[in-house]
C-alpha cells in the first residue's frame, strides 16, 4: 500500500484493504498498489483534495469498489464478512496499544518533572516498563493479522476518520511538505533527544554527543523499518509521544530556568548553599542581589542587629540555613535579624542533610574602622591683672565655642 496518501484517501484505500483481507497477502499487496496508483489519478481529477463522500460518489462505497476489483481480477466474491474473532483481535490490539502510548508516556513525564533522582528513577522505569510491555502485548493480540486490521473495528474506523480529518484541516501542499520532508528530520530529532538525553539523564556527558548520533542513526532505521513492518508501530507511536513531551520540556526548562531532575543531572537543589537563588524582589546594591548582611561596631565587633526602612518596615530576606533547607520550616521564612545564618560546607565540601551545619559568623576580616577626630579639653587660662580706674577685660580660657569680650564703660 502506498504509505505517502492522506486524508480521505488513504482512510478509503485502508476501507478497501478491509474488504479484501481475505486475499493471499502477496496478491493483496499488488491489489492495492495497482488500487492507490487509481485512487491518486481519480484525486487529482478533483482539483482539491477531494472528500470520502467525493470518492464514494465517484468510485461507490469502499465495498463496492472492492466487489468491482474482485470480479475485474477474476477472484471469487467474499463468502462471509470480518470474523468477529479477527474483529476482538484488531479491538484488543488497538486497546494494548492506546495503554501504550497513554499510560507510559504519563509515568515518564511524572518522571521528567519530578523533584528527586529517586524519583525520576523510580517513574521512569515505570514509564518504560508499560510502554514495552503494553506494545508487546498489542503485538501478540494481532495473533498474525495484518496491523491495519484495527481499522476493522468500530473504534479504530472512528479514530482513523477523526484523525483524516484533522489532517485534511491541513493545506495539501504543507502535508507533503511534512511527509517528504518533516519525517526525516523527525527521526533525527527523535534519536538526538532520545539517546543523547538518556546519556545525559545518568551523568555519562563524555559519551552523550556520540550517543546522540548513534541514536539518530537508529532512530532512522527504525522509521525505515516501521514503513515495512507496521507492527513497529506499537512501539514507536508510543516512544514519538515520550519524544514530543521531552523536546518541549528541555524547551520550557531552558527559557524559565528550572530545575528539573533530568536537567540538574540528579543535583539536589537544595544540597548545597551554592545552589541558593536569592529573591528576585530583596535587597539589591548596584544592581546585585544582597543575601545577608554581617554588622560590625566602631571596634570591629560583629554584633546582631534588626533593620527598618524609613516608614518602620522590617527589613527581611530569606533564611538559609539548616532548618529551610532540610528541616520544616518553610523555605520562604524571612526575618530581619541580621546576620542570618548560612549552612558551611565541611571539609569535603558536603552540606547535605546528614552533617548540615550553619553560622553566623562573617567569612571576611572587616577592615579597621576610620579613625574619629577628638576635641582636646579646655585648659585654664591666666587670671587678669586689675587696673585702677578702668573695668578689667575678662579673657576667658578658649573653649570650643566663640570668644566672648567685655569691653569697659566711660
């Protein structure tokens, strides 16, 4: 069958498919290569890409059509319609297969997302396991069928018809552009972020640029692959979904600058006070944030203090020490007694939970403090010699203030 049709087309070639199951599968094949070469000339006769109700109304119904290829090919009509059996295996087939590319898919994102390495561990395994093991089990349900035997069911026609028509919504041109072209790089976007994410996700940074080209190389088989073989279908669809929700994260993450674990690689963000993000909205000098501030007295003290602004507002940041990071308290508690203690690495530069501790001890020398210029105390100056018939000019001894003089009367 011709994998490069779309829209109603391809959905009435798939109709067509179903009624002529029946068939050798060699014979089959060729049926349907001669079937989609017609279906293309008859579309091309619209114009525009034409609708299911355009082609029935030109061709017949997928069953008639089918009738007509029969009795031109010299085969005998169908004798009964799809078993129900071959229907419960295109039912459970389908059914494998939504579990595996819905519930793996979530686990990993939970995982992608998560806080934790244990966590994103523990999620992703999971994510993995129900992905394989689901598609696995879609893959046995088909019990040898061919894959497009789930567009025999009920659901799987009225998915197929949902999914043609959004894709109809998409202009002509633009669909071939992305067959043609957007699959192909597709895969090479899927085996780079794949792999080279998975070498990264477990610290192997030395080998993740090579990973990342050999994971494309393979992605690029498998889509060849799957082309030929549409059981790969159960896993691939899958693995794209997983792809398509780990491309925008890495996207997300980069332009907010979170923290997620497959970004960190398993770094805790809150072992190490390195790590520590000051408010956006706290204390800033020259355009620098301010995490804490060490007070000294006129001796070089370091002594604790509370700060206000000039309305009496307490002046607070948030607290760094051993108790927000690892303990209960919040790690949004501010307060305004400074300085604030700061958890200290040890001798290793550890200062995780099991030996955090903190201080609040200034890690400078303060430099001297400028000296003061002091007033020297008034000294006692020479008592005045009276002289007869004139009021003596009292002179006092100079003191800090201006000189007073007394001058006599006549």
């Amino acid at each position: 069958m011709n994998s490069t049709l779309t829209g109603a087309v391809a959905l009435y070639l798939a109709q067509v498919r179903a009624q002529l199951n029946d068939l050798p599968p060699g014979e089959l094949e060729d049926v349907l290569q001669d079937v989609s070469g017609h279906l293309t000339e008859v579309a091309a006769e619209f114009g525009a890409e034409p609708t299911l109700a355009d082609l029935q109304q030109r061709l017949g119904t997928p069953a008639q059509y089918a009738d007509e290829l029969r009795t031109a090919a010299g085969y005998p009509p169908r004798t009964s319609p799809v078993s129900q059996d071959d229907l419960n295996a295109g039912w459970k087939a389908l059914r494998w297969g939504l579990i595996s590319a819905t519930g793996g898919p979530f686990f990993i994102a939970v995982g992608i997302f998560a806080w934790s390495r244990d966590e994103t561990t523990f999620f992703g395994l999971l994510g993995l396991g129900i992905l394989f093991v689901a598609a696995f089990l879609g893959v046995q349900a088909l019990r040898g069928h061919d894959p497009r035997i789930v567009l025999d069911t009920p659901r799987g026609a009225r998915g197929a018809a949902a999914i043609r028509g959004w894709i109809d919504q998409i202009p002509p041109n633009i669909r071939h552009e992305l067959v043609t072209i957007g699959q192909p790089v597709w895969w090479v976007v899927r085996g780079v972020i794949g792999a080279g994410g998975f070498f990264a996700l477990f610290g192997a940074a030395s080998v993740t640029v090579v990973g990342a080209v050999a994971g494309a190389a393979v992605s690029i088989w498998i889509g060849r692959k799957t082309q030929q073989d549409r059981r790969w279908l159960w896993y691939v669809v899958p693995l794209n979904v997983v792809a398509a929700i780990v491309v925008p994260s890495f996207l997300a993450a980069a332009y907010v600058g979170a923290s997620f674990g497959f970004l960190n690689n398993y770094n805790d963000y809150r072992g190490s006070s390195s790590h520590y993000n000051p408010p956006s909205n706290g204390l800033m000098l020259n355009g620098t944030p301010i995490t804490n501030i060490y007070p000294f007295d006129a001796q070089g003290k370091q002594v604790p203090v509370r700060l206000y602004d000039q309305d009496g507002n307490p002046i607070s940041l948030e607290q760094q020490d051993c108790a927000t990071n690892y303990g209960t308290q919040s790690r949004d508690t501010t307060s305004n007694l400074f300085p604030q203690a700061v958890v200290v690495p040890d001798e290793n530069g550890d200062s995780g939970p099991d030996n955090c501790t903190d201080t609040t001890k200034a890690p400078f020398v303060p430099p001297p403090a400028p000296a003061t210029r002091t007033t020297p105390p008034p000294t006692a100056g020479p008592t005045p010699t009276p002289t007869p018939g004139k009021t003596p000019t009292v002179k006092p001894s100079k003191p800090a203030g201006p000189t007073l003089t007394v001058q006599p009367t006549r």
